[in-house]
C-alpha cells in the first residue's frame, strides 16, 4: 500500500465538488423554461413601475454593532473549551485567559468610548 493510497478518495471527493456546481447550472440551464417577456426584464414582475432610487446608505451603525457582536460571540466560542478543561490546565492557562479577557474588555471599551454602541 503507497502512502498516496489515501489521498485517492480526497482526491475523488475534491473533484466532485469541484464537478458538481457545474453539472447542476448546465441540467438547470437544459431544463428550466425559457420565456422571454419584456415584463420578465424589468425590476420587479408585480406590475408595478419602480421609481426613484433602488440603492440608499445604509447605517453604519448597525455594521458596527453586528462586527462587534460576531468578534464577542468568537470569543466565547474560545473560552468555552478552556472552561471545560480548566482544572487539568493550571494557573498558566489561567492567567492566559486572564489576559485575554482584560484585551476584549480593552476593545469593547475603545468602541464604547468610540460610541459603536450607540443607536442613533
């Protein structure tokens, strides 16, 4: 048995889902219906005529918050296991954890002061 024997099915599996996105657009493309209509071209098919702009800004506010929150809640996600394991790791992890925390506290207090929490 080569020590390339292994990566034949990885290979074989990278290959289809390389394949597959391909094969469905092309049957999708063979056996959807194809109509078309002047109405079919337009922004909206309800029957009514859009008017003035289709983009605005949006708030950036809300970016702010939804980064923050997907930074905190990442971070959760790393102190959970070092909870579970917390007794066999000693004070070193301890004080690594430690130092982590006294960090994000330092970054959500530069966003507080930032005012990114602030919904005006």
């Amino acid at each position: 048995m080569a020590l390339t024997d292994g990566y034949i099915p990885v290979a074989i599996l990278v290959i289809i889902g390389i394949a597959f996105p391909f094969i469905i657009m092309g049957v999708g493309g063979l056996l959807r219906p194809t109509k078309p209509e002047k109405e079919k071209y337009v922004s909206y098919e309800c029957g009514i005529v859009p008017t003035g702009e289709g983009q605005y800004q949006h708030n950036v506010q809300f970016y702010m918050i939804a980064i923050l929150f997907a930074v905190f809640d990442v971070e959760v996600v790393f102190m959970f296991p070092w909870a579970v394991v917390f007794n066999q790791l000693g004070m070193f992890a301890f004080i690594e954890m430690a130092i982590f925390i006294v960090i994000l506290c330092i970054g959500l207090g530069y966003a507080w002061k930032e005012g990114a929490l602030e919904w005006a």
